[in-house]
C-alpha cells in the first residue's frame, strides 16, 4: 500500500499492545481469586486498535508505533500487514519489549485492565521528524495518550488536516495540546478529567462547552449505551443516540469508535456529522456484541443503509 495523491490517507500514532484476556463470571475484587472460563492472547494497544478499526473498513490506513525486538513485536507487524495497514513507519526497538494488556472481562461485558507501556513509551518525537511528510499530507491524524504526550504534540502541529485526539487514558495535563484539535474525543470519565467537572446528562452541555473554550473545533463525548454528544462552534449541541444490544465484551469499542469516525470523515465527508458519529456508533456497538477487540471489529458494511436519529440539546 502507498500514499498517493489519488487516496485520502489515514494515520494513527499511537499504542500497539498484546492483549492478555481472560474471561470470568464476573469481575474479581481486591486480593480475591476467581476461576476463569476462557484465557486468549490477540492483538491490541489503542493507538493499532483504531488502525485496524479503519483498516477493515476501508480505510487507507498508516501505524507509527513502536513495537518491542520480541516474538510479539514482529508478530504484530506481520499481523498489521495482512490485515491492510502499511506499516513501514512500524518500528521495532532493539532491548525493549512489546507492550502488554491484562484483561478480565465479566459475563456482563464489563471489563478491567492494565497496561504495561514497554516500547510504546519509547515513540519519540524523532519518529515524528522521520515520518514528517506521511504526517503532514494526512487526510485523517488520530493520536491518544498511551505514548508519549509531547511525540503527538509534536505530530498534530505538523498536520495539515483532521486531527482527531482520543484522549485516553484520561489525563487532565493535557491543554497544550487542545487548540491543535480538529476534534476532541472522549468518554464520560475523560471528559471529566479534562474539563474538572463531573458529567451528567444535566451539565453535559456545559461540559461541552467548557471543553469546545480550550480551542478544539469540534467536542465528542461518547456516552457507551446512550451513544454520544457532540458540539461544534458552528451550531447546538447534539445528542446521537445508538441502537441497544447485548453486550458480550466491551474491549475496545471506543477505539471501534474513533477508527470508524476517521474513516466515515474520509469516506462521507458529504454527510452532516451527526450521521457519521451516529455510523460510528453503529460500528461500536457492532463490536461489542462479539469476544475479544481486533476481532470483533466489523468488516466493510453498509453502516448508512438508515438515517441516525438526533435531537438537538
């Protein structure tokens, strides 16, 4: 796959990781031990999960990530090139290991993780001055905070078109950043973090607008089963609703979100917003409906086969 002028371009820096997961009937408490009813290892990392989100889509994808010189490390970068992503700003990093997720997921679909960072944290601003030209001519630049702040920084000041954050995990250090923002993407805690105020459905129009002042075009809050919230300085903010389901894991579908959302931003540019959050929400609850996170990514399917409902706030 190469970046041409002819193909709207896609590219994520961020997270690769190997997900560790297992599945128990519900989730453990502190120093209790529970049996567990499935134990499997895949592919994860936030930054890689939007990518292949995009990827099996459609989307014209590109990873800058690092990945560690262990047998995870290559095996992720062989995995990233069958499934359509070009990975030659994909690096390997010489006595570092690839990044971990241990993962529990309770038969309710709940989850809890934690992340060991390895060489994800080694992602460095000389990665983005190496990669400047794939940066800069991006049609679409998501990042997120699983790698260093001060390398996406630097890429999102290099870029020339949508820059997409998923600011996540939540952190409230975090404003120098934001006026590089074309879009800001959270959830309920994040946005909490970021803007220092609690979020209800009462003040989350307030919340929006105190995140939209940090200079940010355009504010999502995605609000899982009660879909999502957005606000632009053009026009009201905006309730999309999604469709309900029954979970089975929620690994990983904010990330089934954001990658979604750059590819329809690519894909229907010529839709209103509020239908291409509202396919993407459609794709996030798709996913959620399937074990595992990578896997249970949907292939290319006709997410605006309908009008996404909305109201105004």
């Amino acid at each position: 796959m190469s970046q041409n002028s002819q193909t709207s371009s896609i590219v994520v820096i961020g997270s690769c990781s190997v997900d560790f997961t297992t599945f128990a009937p519900r989730l453990p408490m502190p120093g209790e031990t529970l049996h567990g009813t499935k134990f499997m290892t895949s592919f994860g990392g936030k930054g890689a999960n939007q990518c292949v989100a995009s990827a099996k889509l459609g989307g014209n994808t590109y990873m800058i990530a690092r990945a560690g010189d262990d047998q995870w490390g290559m095996k992720y970068k062989e995995y990233l090139k069958i499934v359509g992503v070009d990975v030659s700003h994909f690096y390997i990093t010489p006595n570092a290991s690839t990044g971990i997720a241990q993962i529990t997921v309770a038969d309710n679909g709940e989850n809890q993780i934690v992340i060991v960072t390895g060489a994800n944290n080694l992602l460095e601003i000389s990665d983005v001055h190496t990669s400047a030209e794939l940066i800069k001519n991006a049609d679409v630049l998501i990042g997120q905070l699983e790698t260093p702040f001060e390398t996406t920084l630097a890429a999102f000041k290099l870029n020339k078109g949508v820059k997409l954050l998923n600011a996540a995990p939540g952190r409230s250090d975090i404003q120098k950043i934001l006026p590089y923002c074309s879009i800001l993407c959270v959830n309920e805690g994040e946005a909490a973090l970021v803007s220092g105020m609690e979020v209800t459905m009462s003040n989350i129009v307030e919340v929006l607008t105190k995140l939209l002042h940090t200079g940010c075009e355009t504010v999502i809050i995605t609000l899982g089963e009660k879909g999502a919230v957005y606000l632009s300085s053009d026009q009201q903010p905006i309730h999309v609703p999604c469709k309900s389901v029954k979970p089975v894991d929620t690994t990983g579908a904010g990330d089934a979100f954001v990658g979604a959302l750059a590819t329809f931003l690519v894909e229907r540019k010529d839709l209103p917003l509020h239908q291409i959050i509202g396919a993407a929400c459609e794709v996030a609850s798709t996913s959620v409906t399937k074990e595992g996170t990578q896997t249970s990514y949907p292939k290319k399917f006709d997410a605006f086969n309908k009008q996404y409902e909305f109201r105004k706030l």
